[in-house]
C-alpha cells in the first residue's frame, strides 16, 4: 500500500485515485470530511462508542478484539454493497481520523482483493491542520471586494450576475446555508463549522487571488456558522461597493427571495416572535397579522424600515467607505445583470 500526504490543500486537486474513502462513523463524516469523499464506516457511532467504553472499562485487548470484529463484518458489507461493481483497476484513497487503526484494517483488506489502495498519512487531522493553516494561521492572499448594502438589495443576486459576467465569487451564504438574517433559516440545518470551513477552504481554493473576488458584506457570522479569522480580516479591510433602492423595491425583491419563507405561514410566525425582544408587542402584533392576511409587501417594509436598517445604519458607522456608491431604482433581473456587467468591467 501506498502512503500518500498532503502538503497543501492544492493537492487535493491532483489526487490520482477514483475514489476518496472516510472509513470514520456517520457522525465524524457529518462533522466534516474531504471534499468529495464517500463515507463507508467500519464502525457505526453505536459500534465505536461501545469499542471506546470497553476499552476504558475492560480492557485494551478485548476492545481491540471486539473492533476488529465489527470492522471485518462492516468492511464485509460493504464489499457486497458499494464496492461490489468495482473493477480491478479502481484506486481507492483511504482515510480515518489519524490514519491509524480503522483505516489500515479497512485499506489492508481492499488490497488483499487487489486493488491499488492509497492511506491518506495522518487521517483527517492532516487536512484539518492545513486547513487550520489556510482559515486562522495564515492572511488570505484574495483581493475581496465586499457588496455592500441593507437588507433587501439583492446583494446575493448581485453575487450571482457578476460571477455569470465573468467575475470571481465567493457566496458565504451558499457554503453557510443560510441567508444571513434572523429569517435567513432555510428549514434544513446548517453545515456543521468544520464542514462549512471546509467548504469555504475549497471554495478559496479554486480562485485566482490576482483577480478581483466579490464577497458579500456579512456580520462575523452567517446564521450560526463563525467566518473565520482570516477571511474576516480580510473582509474588515476590503473596499466596498454600496447598494441602496426604494424601501419597495427592497421589499418586493425579499418577497421574491424568501418566496419559501412565505410559503410557510407557521414558520414566518415563528421568526416573527423572534423579534419581540427588540420591538413593543404592538408592532410585533401588527407584523403577525400582516403576515397572517398575506400582506408580505408592507411587512417586509416594515421590517426593513424599522428593524433592519437601523442595524445596518449602525453597523455601518465604523466600515470602509464604499469606493462606489449605486443607487438602482428597482432591482428586477435586468437591472442586477446591467449592474453587475458594468462592476466586472469597472474591477478586474
């Protein structure tokens, strides 16, 4: 078998092997992983946790002897199943936490079948560490330009139109699943924060830092996921491009954009009474029933107007002063594309 380490999370993209392998249980492939990897646990969360409590209270020997038989009976199984179409020349890359016991009894069993096994030096720490070193350690070389504005001026979109114009882009709230406001839930739960570092590591990754990279202006954090350090330093300091259209304009693109909030009646309630702590319960009251008749224009109005642009007014006081000001009097599609075209020629 063949040991293979990585040197910087560039390698990954030169890998010559069809398949990369987490052999960890379901629970540490969820908390994060290689990009691209297939998780075939030799171990369930159940299983390990019983192999780590008989090691503790029995004995080393009899936990090593209860795993190695759970790992031969999964590894079985998963020779009937996923790998049961594999051919000959199918290279395998193997990985577990620190490239230790679970994965050598899994890869030293594919290469007994005969295939071309490759063990990942270190496990999952090794690229953890590097991308540590890419997301804390070390300042990002990118040249960010953050779209800035308040809620409801299609910064997202605008995202979107300048990477279809030929721009690099970073969309936090994709890799973050979630919209970045307190309505910004999209009804499934977020990536866990290894796995969102790992997605924005990659992300990053695939850019060209002698290019220009737009980055929409977020807080530290996109719904419960922390931007890490060395891209919100980088943020703080990047020059900004302002955005800012009529209060309707605004709240009819979040209507747009949050069709699927207002889809959901019992979930746009939910969201609503968050804000009770910030605002008398009149208002709040008065928020509930617009949404329960289905007013969605003028309580999106209304919560720009009197919840979310005195935040971002105050936010605002200490940021860079934008390099371009643009004030759009709608924000329908091909008002964002024009826009969009004219900021991709304007900063290459």
């Amino acid at each position: 078998m063949k040991h293979l380490t990585l040197s910087a999370l560039a390698d990954l993209a030169d890998l010559a092997v069809d398949t990369v392998i987490d052999v960890r249980s379901p629970a540490e492939f969820a908390e994060d992983h290689l990009p691209g990897a297939i998780n075939l646990p030799v171990l369930s969360d159940a299983e390990r946790a019983e192999v780590g409590t008989m090691y503790k209270r029995d004995s080393p020997f009899s936990a090593r002897k209860l795993g190695g038989a759970l790992v031969a009976r999964n590894t079985a199984a998963h020779l009937d199943g996923p790998l049961a179409d594999k051919e000959g020349g199918w290279q395998p890359l193997v990985y577990c936490w620190r490239g230790g016991q679970r994965s050598d009894a899994f890869a030293t069993i594919l290469d007994q079948v005969g295939w071309r096994v490759q063990l990942l030096q270190g496990g999952y720490r090794s690229y953890r560490r590097l991308v540590v070193r890419t997301l804390y350690d070390t300042p990002l070389p990118h040249r960010l330009i953050l779209i800035a504005g308040g809620t409801g001026t299609a910064k997202t979109e605008m995202l979107r139109h300048l990477e279809a114009a030929g721009a690099q882009a970073l969309d936090l709230e994709g890799l973050a699943e979630h919209r970045g406001s307190l309505f910004g839930g999209t009804g499934a739960p977020q990536p866990a924060q290894k796995l969102f570092e790992s997605r924005l590591a990659a992300a990053l990754g695939r850019l060209d830092p002698a290019r220009v990279t737009w980055v929409e202006a977020e807080s530290s954090k996109v719904g419960d996921r922390i931007v890490p350090p060395a891209l919100w330093s980088a943020m703080l300091e990047a020059p900004r491009v302002e955005i800012a259209a009529p209060l309707q304009a605004r709240a009819t693109y979040l209507c747009r954009a949050y069709a699927d909030l207002t889809e959901e009646p019992a979930r746009l309630r939910e969201q609503i009474d968050h804000l009770r702590p910030y605002h008398a319960g009149k208002q709040i009251d008065a928020w509930q029933e617009q949404a329960e008749t289905g007013d969605f224009v003028g309580l999106a109005e209304g919560l720009v107007a009197a919840h979310y642009d005195p935040r971002y007014s105050k936010a605002a006081q200490g940021a860079v002063t934008p390099v371009r000001r643009l004030s759009l009097d709608d924000l329908e599609e091909e008002t964002l594309r024009a826009t969009a075209r004219a900021l991709s020629a304007e900063f290459t």
